[in-house]
C-alpha cells in the first residue's frame, strides 16, 4: 500500500525517474525476509534488484563502490539483527565494513544516503518492504546519481 | 522448523495424533490417525491462489483471534509443511450450495473433499512428548475483566501485536479505538501461584515475568512517545542466565515503574475505554486507583487439555496439575515409569525456551538407544560427469507456478529477452518446473542441447534449489553449476499490480542470473575422517550423565575428573529437591554405574592440552593423551565466597548455604545459644553476592530453593525459621509448591531491599542478632538468632574455565562463564563445533537442569561421531597463496577458528583455511586486504557480473 502511494507520488513530482538500486541481502535473515513478504503478498516499490550473499559480512566496499561507479543510484545492505547472525558476528563486521564504505562515498564526492545498512529479519516481511520503499523514495528525492551516465531507458 | 521439515531423516506428521501405543522400548508398534486435510500435501504447492478466492473469513487463531484468515488456509506464515488445509466447520462446501472456488482455482487439482482420516501404523523404538502448553483462560477471573473490557489484552495477545508480521504489523493500538495508548499496566501471576476461589494454578509459570521484562523494552521500542508502563508483581523471578541483567536495564527506563502489588480488580471507564486497576502496594501500603490506557494480563501455563488422552495411550500417570508424571528416580526431567518414553519441554511442567530445547536433545540422547540406526546412506548411482570445461551453454528454465508467476509477469517476454542473452542455448518454460514433468523437462532438454549451466526462474532457491541441485546431478551435472532466479517471492507476488515493471525487473533478474551463471564453477563435497570417541571434561552429575549417555549408544568415552573421586558438588549435599532424592544415593548410583560401564575412567587427572578440529581433536592430559572427535565440557562452577559480607569473617556462626547442607549432610543439630533447651532460630539471607553489579550481576537461580529446602527440613526439627529475601525465586519444578509448603510450616519470609539490607550484629565470636527494615510496617525488626545463613551464589570456576578457554576458544560471557552458541537455541552448543557445554559451566543450574544438559550435550556430541565421515559443503572459503601475505586478519575475524598461518617453504607464513570448521559466510573475503581469498560460490567474479549485467546497457 505505501509503495503505491509513493509512486503515485512519484510520477507526479519527478517525472520519469525510475532509481536503479541494488540491494544486498543476507541469505539468512534478509533474502528470507523478502521471500515472507511474498508470502504474505506485501505490496512495495519495485526499483530495486536483489543480489544474493550468504552474510551481510560478505559485502566489501568494493562490491558497493562498484554498483555505484556502474551507475547505480543507491545500494543497499541487509543482513540480520544484532544477536541473530547466522555466523555470529558477521553483521557486525558488516557494519565495520560499511563505515568504511560510507567514507569512501563521501571522499568520492557522493551523497552518503545514496547507501543504507539496514536489518530486517527471516519473518519481517511487512518490515522488507517498508525498508525498500523508504530507501526508494530517498533515492527518488536524491534524484539520479552523478556517476549514472546512462539513465536505463524502459521498454 | 524448516530444518526439521526439509531433513531427510525426519518424517513430520502434522494434523495427526496418536491413538494407540503398543509393546515395549525398542519395539514399540504407534497407531497413528492422520486427520483430513481435504488438500494433497504431496500436490500443494503453497501458492495460496485458493486463499485468495476463498470468500469465508473467519478470526485467525494464530494471531489469537485479532486477524483474519479463509476457511482454506496456511496455520500460519513459515508453517511446515507448505501447504493449506480446510477448515470444514467454516466451509461452505458443505452447504446447501456448493461453493468450490478453492477447487476451481487450484491447476493442481491438490483439493479432495472427500479426503477421510487415515490411520498408520509405525514401528518405533522409543516415543518422545513434546506436547507442550496451554494458556491459561484469563477469563476465568472476572474480577480482571478480561473478555469483557476491550483494552485488556492477554500476554500472548500483545506478543502477536508488538510482532512485525502481527495483525498490527507491530504498531501498538488500543483494541477500542485503534490508538496507542499513553500508559500500559503489566499484571502479573495471572492464573498462577494462585490461592483462593479465582486461584487458576498454585505453580509459577516461569517465563511470564521475563515476558513482561521484555515487552516492556519492545513497547518502549516500537512507541518511543509511550509515557508510562506499570508492572504489578509479587516476585519479580528473573531467575536465568542474563536475565536479573536484563531485568535491571529495564529499570533504567525511566517510564517503567515496578508496583510489587497484586491488583484487586479491573475496571474499565465506559466512556474512554481506559481501564482502572486497583491495587495494593504492597511495600507501602498504600492502596491506589490507577487510570490506564491499556492493561496486559501475564497469563500462566496451564497442562496441554490433550495430556489426559495422551496419558491414556501411552499408560502413563499425569500430576497434580495435569501435567505428566516424571519418574524422579534418576534424578533426570526426562523419564517417564515406562522405559522407552521420555519427556521433554512443557509437556513435565513449565519451562522456558532454552531449558525445553536442552530437555529435547536429551530426550533424543534417551531415544536413542532403543532407535534404530539409519543404514549409510545409499551410494549414488555413477553418473559420468558432464564436461565443463568448454565454454558456458547455459539452459533457462521459465516456471509459470500455475498463474503465480505468469498471471503477473508476461513469460514470451522473459522468453524472448533470455533468448538474446550470451551463451543461451536454450528456454523452455513449464507449468510447474518443481513438478516431476518440470524436472523432467530439466533433465532431457540439458542432455539434448549438452549444457553446463542450468538456470531456473521460479520461486526462492531457500526451499527449492535443492530439488533442482538433485536433478542436475542424477544426470551427471554439478549441482553447483545451477543458478535459481526468484521472480515468484521477490517480484511476482509482490508487485503484482504493476505487471508491466515487474516483468522489467525479472528481465533484469534473469539477465543477472544468467551471467552468475556463466561463471560458476564445479565444486566437490569433501569429506574428512571423524574419530569415533568422545572426551567428557568433568565427572559431576552432568559429566557423569552425559558419559553414560554416550557409552549406552555404544560410542568410546574417556571421562576426565580432575579430584580422585567422582560426583563434584553431588558430594557436598544432602536432599537434592523437588523430589528428596538423596545426593549421595545418587552419587553413590551413577559411581558405580559408571565404573561398570566400558567408560575410560580417568579420576585424579588433568587435562594439559587439546588441538585439532570436530571430529579430529587432539587431547593430552596427566594420565596419558588420546584422539577423539567430539568433547564435553562439565567442569562445573565455584560457589562465591562471601567477603565479608553480613559478619562473615567475623562471627563463626555466619555460615553459607553450603556450610549449613555440610552440618545437615553430617546430620548435626542446629543448638538454640541455650543448648537445646529452646528452640533454634536460624536466619537466612539471600542473594549474598548475587544480583550485585559489583560482584556477580546475575541471580544464581538455584539458591532460593536450596534455601527452601533447608528451612523445611530445619523447621520439621522444630527451628525457628526467618528467610530475608528480595524476591523468592522458586521457578523450577515444583519449586512453589516447597515454598507454599515452607510458608504452611511457619517459616517466615521478610523482604529487604539492596538500599537496606539486614544488619547483622553480635558479640565475641558469634552473630546474636538480626536487624531488618519490615517495609509494610515501616519499622525496624530485630530478631535473635543462633545462626545466620547466606545464600550464596555461583561463580564460574576461573582455574578450570579460564584453561579450557585457552584451548577450546569458547568465548566467556560477562559473567565469566561460557557462552552458549545461541542462549535460547543452542544451550548446549558452543561456537567451536564439536564441543559442547553441560551444567554449570555455562552458568548456574540445578540438578535437573544439568542432568538435562548432560543429556543433550551426549546427543549433539553422538550425533558427530556416530559416522565414520563428514562431508563438508563446498561452499566455503579458501586462500590462494600466491595473494596472501600473512597478515592474520583473517585468523583474527573468523568465529569458527577456521582460519590459520602455516609454514611454508623459506620460512613464509599463509593463511590457510580449514575446509572442516569453514561455515563459508565469506566475511573474511570481504576482509583480505589482497584479495587472497576465495568465497567459493560467492567468488568476486561472479558478484561483479550480476552488476555488470543489470547495470551495464549493452549497446
């Protein structure tokens, strides 16, 4: 439901900009939770694209800076609760990480809330989709990205 | 869960009971009625388009009658199986007019309405009840309103409303009008320990005070603008590991107010719907009105109302309060008078999270011995493996999932698009890929068009890449070289209003998915030799358990006990409660059943050393070293020495609980000062160097039982009896009913708080006189004593735990015991795989709980060497030596120990990653600083070219 009213919102405000956002999320915790928001036929913003790790520790500056020299507009970051991780700590480390990765943007010139960390557990369905479409609508505001040189036309 | 429904070695029989029992251990035959379910488990695919149309609403008993579900539904979101079932009294099936809309909406044809009961018949060697609880109707007192007034919700109501995926997806709201309320009362013992007409149970449910501990931190979580919440309690039992820690960040909030108080009655103010609560203080007095906006009951565990039937079948006897009769014989939880039937969770009584998984591992380990052993798993047939080496022919698989997937998403378009992708030989789209035909489809086009590389656009590889990763190896193709796209879960389902752009984003996916593929790479399962033996660290009641647990299963077990006898703390008492066992008959049963055994005995030794991995560990000790390939870690704990504390040091008769059960072991009388002539009084203080956030933070647990138990026994020799206690903490079985028994034979318990505690005065060498503030009255008490007792706590034993730490890695929590893999979900397990806890290692238990522990801790530690090998998951992380440079971040990070530098040629040190002890969650890839290592499956290469292809427009 909020995903449709952002993007009615959208449409109106910002005219044509769809952003291209690449979400990395943990198999554990938050690929799950995604699946649960299927499951229960949660309704939210369609402008990300998932890609798969097995830890949100796994995620290297590098991974982000890339998506984001290739043009994306935002990336995100997902794994498991504090005290959830499937490995432990991985999450913390992801966190260590992702301080990293948020210095580096900003060196870069960039906008840091082109990137997010968030947590969202194996049963926050209802919470994935809150967090797409908040991340969706930031990233809407921000506009396109300085590096995206080429601005994916639709079909 | 999810585990259990997808393990190849457990059959789950849900919407099933068992109806008759016959035979003995070891040969039991079960007649199982496997109720309708009206749909095919076996053709259901979980879509839930049935749902959909479904037009009966009907309250959802899962979200406690607050949501809504159809008369065709799935229990509940991750329910096992993944499939629905009819609710017939709700149907309109069975009306005058047939509705059948499930039936029309299924492609499947899963829907039988003329499915019957079925009854089967197991052979089974042992039967583990596992039945659980109920909850308490809290609308038997109605003086609490509970049913009648609209803002007065259960415990259990409010943990489905502060849940994300809850009927309110977690905002907090008044049932009335749908508002947050300002303040929330907490009431506590609702339906427990209770006394009177509108009693409900005598016992202490256990888990309800840490319930309302912790809602109370979500509440302040979810609304951070709620501005006052009561708790109204008689004692607050935060008795558990971390839990008085807990407890105590809580008080921190400053909108959180404790009221030790049973309110009276519950009224509700018709016009506002606030609700009033009246209650007591019962520290001050002072009798108060107080106007809230919502009211939560803490409603107790009652026995499950299908215990009596089950009792039945299986012939045996339930207690006093409907739950089954433990055989206390053994000291265990666990037995039942028949052999061959265990117990487990609230099935004996109320326990919490981490007590009832312990509990279930042990009554596997009981199990086990009468269970047949599975054969090895078959040998696969030999395939020739398909040639890889060429360049990628990638197959593309489009699944409709009936019209889950092509009713939103338009396939001729994915077709058409998966078509011009790079090294696409093939596309072929199928009703249900997951079906034995979509399998199929697999299986021939992949031979016919020689492919290497299958993907799949369907659901969530979560549940079914494996059935895909099976297919693709009975044909001789790597189950690695198999890549899923989820355009079901995360596209289909959840943008289904906009089916243009989501058929943009599973173009995108597929083309993401199609270029992972084309860089994978083949890997092999290895497998690694586990030694068939098991050290147990520690000859107490839990090591003790746990090593005859393991020689019952035929397994070799050195039992290392570093004193010359064994029993550990068993020795120093006398009645082990609730049961009055005696401790040293106990002690005196599990020597001598050990020394018959074929245990490798070794008393008066220490260990000096242990290396290696599971399966492979290396151990030296004083009496000699050996493999093995598990361990048990039972060294147990210290009990705190007071320093001081209330004349300790000073007064000879300031004595310990451990002194006292020394005295009463010896059996001694306790003498009045007169010498026989009046009676004794003795006084008990607790919580001595416990719930102290200068010495031990936590609450031992144990202590206010002990206690009970020895002022019982003092007060049947006619001694005067005081306990000045904070919060009387008797939570395990039966624990209540000693104290409601203690207090029936006069021993008087006085509550002090840690801001004035007791004074204890005398003269020479002895302790005369005890000084407590009585907090109702608001005057200072003095009560003569011949003796004073403190309870005090447990400390974890630093020489044995800080060595074993050293060589077994097993991190230490605050409190300075060890830690458990997952404090609610793995008490037994430790981070280091292959090495288990049991007792009070892990922090401070009663024998029950040990002997629970000792159990599970032989179950898990079985369950790894009950095979000659382990294949491991190649899905982990390796190092290529040439990158790395030895800089240890990697041995530093991981969590497993997997990691290590070794030696190589000239004097150079790489890392080296131990393929057994790797999980492969790949945080210390992201970590090499050069890029040394490899997370296979996961590698660089292939995350690069799923950005590449979603973000890279070719021209």
């Amino acid at each position: 439901m909020a995903g449709k009213v952002s993007k009615t919102k959208k449409k109106t405000a910002k005219a044509k900009f769809v952003p291209n956002i690449v979400a990395f999320a943990c198999n554990w915790c938050s690929y799950a939770g995604a699946d649960t928001a299927g499951i229960n036929r949660v309704q939210y913003s369609p402008n990300f694209r998932v890609i798969r790790t097995m830890c949100s520790g796994r995620v290297t500056p590098g991974h982000v800076l890339k998506a984001l020299k290739l043009g994306a507009d935002g990336v995100l970051v997902s794994g498991c609760h504090f005290g959830d991780c499937h490995y432990i700590f991985g999450n913390y480390k992801a966190v260590e990480q992702f301080d990293r990765t948020k210095a580096l943007v900003k060196t870069l010139g960039l906008d840091e809330r082109r990137i997010r960390l968030e947590w969202v557990s194996a049963a926050e369905g209802t919470r994935w989709g809150e967090v797409i479409d908040e991340f969706v609508a930031q990233i809407t505001t921000l506009g396109p990205s300085p590096l995206n040189h080429k601005p994916k036309s639709r079909k | 869960m999810l585990d259990a429904g997808r393990h190849p070695n457990i059959e789950v029989l849900t919407n099933s009971e068992l109806v008759w029992l016959d035979g003995r251990a070891g040969r039991f035959k079960a007649t199982v009625r496997r109720n309708p379910r009206y749909v095919s488990e076996e053709l259901c695919t979980g879509c839930g388009l049935c749902v959909e149309d479904c037009p009966v609403v009907v309250p959802n008993e899962f979200e406690v009658g607050m949501g809504a579900r159809k008369a065709i539904y799935s229990p509940f979101a991750q329910a096992v199986p993944n499939t629905h079932i009819i609710d017939r009294q709700n149907c309109l099936n069975d009306d005058f007019l047939v509705c059948n809309n499930c039936v029309s909406s299924c492609d499947r044809n899963a829907i039988n309405f003329d499915d019957t009961a079925k009854e089967i018949t197991l052979d089974v060697g042992a039967v583990i009840v596992a039945t659980g609880f109920d909850v308490y109707e809290a609308s038997a007192i109605p003086s609490y309103g509970y049913g009648l007034y609209d803002n007065v919700l259960s415990n259990m109501e409010l943990e489905r409303v502060l849940n994300a995926t809850g009927p309110t997806h977690g905002h907090i709201a008044r049932p009335s009008d749908h508002k947050v309320p300002k303040t929330i009362a907490f009431i506590q013992c609702v339906g427990s320990r209770g006394e009177g007409k509108e009693a409900g149970c005598q016992y202490c449910s256990r888990f309800c005070c840490m319930n309302a501990v912790k809602d109370c931190l979500l509440v302040k979580q979810h609304e951070p603008d709620i501005e006052e919440m009561f708790v109204f309690y008689i004692d607050l039992r935060a008795a558990g590991k971390g839990f008085e820690e807990f407890y105590q960040r809580s008080r921190e909030m400053p909108e959180l107010t404790y009221v030790r108080g049973r309110p009276s009655k519950i009224m509700e103010d018709a016009e506002t719907k606030d609700v009033i609560v009246y209650v007591e203080n019962g520290e001050t007095g002072e009798v108060s009105r107080l106007r809230v906006g919502m009211a939560v009951l803490s409603t107790g565990a009652v026995a499950s109302a299908s215990n009596p039937g089950l009792a039945e079948v299986l012939g045996l006897d339930l207690d006093e309060n409907g739950f089954f009769e433990v055989e206390t014989k053994y000291g265990s939880p666990l037995h039942t008078a028949k052999e061959g039937i265990y117990l487990c969770g609230c099935a004996a009584g109320v326990n919490d999270i981490s007590d009832s998984v312990a509990q279930a591992s042990g009554a596997a380990a009981e199990s086990e011995k009468f269970a047949d052993k599975l054969p090895d798993e078959e040998k696969k047939r030999e395939v020739k493996e398909i040639d890889v080496s060429g360049q990628p022919r990638v197959g593309v698989f489009l699944c409709h999932c009936g019209i889950n997937i092509a009713g939103v998403l338009d396939i001729s378009s994915l077709k058409e698009h998966a078509e011009t992708l790079p090294n696409v030989v093939c596309v072929e789209e199928s009703l249900f890929l997951c079906s034995d035909e979509g399998q199929g489809l697999v299986q021939e086009k992949t031979v016919e068009h020689q492919l290497n590389r299958v993907v799949a656009a369907a659901c969530t590889p979560r549940t079914h890449e494996p059935i895909f990763r099976d297919s693709c190896e009975q044909i001789g193709l790597n189950p690695y070289l198999f890549e899923m796209v989820n355009v079901r879960d995360q596209c289909s389902w959840v943008h289904s209003r906009v089916p243009e752009i989501a058929t943009d984003k599973a173009r995108d996916l597929l083309r993401m998915g199609v270029a992972r593929a084309r860089h994978l790479q083949p890997l092999y399962k290895n497998s690694i030799p586990i030694d068939r033996s098991v050290l147990v660290i520690g000859g107490g009641i839990a090591g003790m358990y746990a090593a005859l647990e393991l020689e019952a299963q035929g397994i070799r077990v050195y039992l290392v006990e570093k004193e010359d006898r064994l029993g550990g703390r068993l020795n120093t008492l006398t009645k082990v409660y609730p049961a009055n066992l005696s401790a040293s008959e106990l002690a005196r049963t599990m020597d001598k059943r050990v020394r018959a055994s074929r245990i490798e005995l070794m008393t008066a030794t220490e260990i000096e050393g242990i290396t290696g991995f599971v399966g492979n560990f290396d151990v030296s000790t004083s009496g000699g070293g050996f493999k093995v390939g598990a361990i048990v870690v039972a060294t147990g704990a210290d009990i705190y020495t007071p320093t001081g504390e209330f004349g300790y040091d000073k007064w000879e008769n300031v004595i310990t609980n451990q002194e006292l059960e020394a005295i009463l072991h010896e059996d001694r009388q306790i003498q009045s000062a007169a010498g026989g002539k009046t009676p004794a009084t003795v006084v008990f203080i607790q919580c001595v160097g416990s719930r102290d956030p200068d010495k031990n933070a936590g609450c031992s647990r144990f202590c206010c039982p002990t206690t009970i138990k020895q002022a019982i026994r003092l007060r049947e020799d006619g001694v005067n009896v005081a306990v000045l206690h904070r919060d009387m903490r008797t939570v395990g079985a039966k624990a209540e009913e000693l104290y409601r028994q203690a207090r029936a034979l006069g021993v008087k318990f006085i509550r002090y708080t840690p801001e004035r505690l007791p004074r204890v005065s005398g003269k020479g060498s002895r302790a005369e006189q005890v000084e407590i503030l009585e907090l109702a009255l608001n005057r200072i008490l003095t009560i003569a004593t011949d003796y004073v007792v403190l309870a005090a706590g447990m400390v974890p034993d630093e020489q044995s735990t800080g060595a074993l730490h050293e060589f077994l890695k097993i991190p230490r929590g605050a409190d300075g015991f060890f830690m458990e893999r997952h404090a609610k979900l793995g008490p037994v397990e430790t981070t280091t795989e292959g090495v288990f806890l049991a007792g009070c290692v892990s922090g401070p238990k009663d024998i029950a709980d040990s002997i629970a522990q000792g159990s599970a801790a032989a179950a898990k530690a079985a369950a790894i060497v009950s095979h000659d090998t382990v294949a491991l998951e190649p899905t982990t992380c390796v190092v290529e030596p040439s990158l790395c440079r030895a800089c240890g971040q990697c041995v530093e990070i991981c969590q497993y120990h997997a990691p290590s530098l070794v030696q190589i040629a000239g004097g150079l040190q790489v890392a080296e990653i131990n393929q057994a002890l790797c999980k492969g969650c790949g945080t210390c890839a992201s970590w090499c600083p050069t890029g040394a290592i490899v997370a296979l499956h996961f590698t660089e290469d292939q995350i690069d070219s799923m950005m590449e292809a979603l973000l890279t427009v070719e021209a």
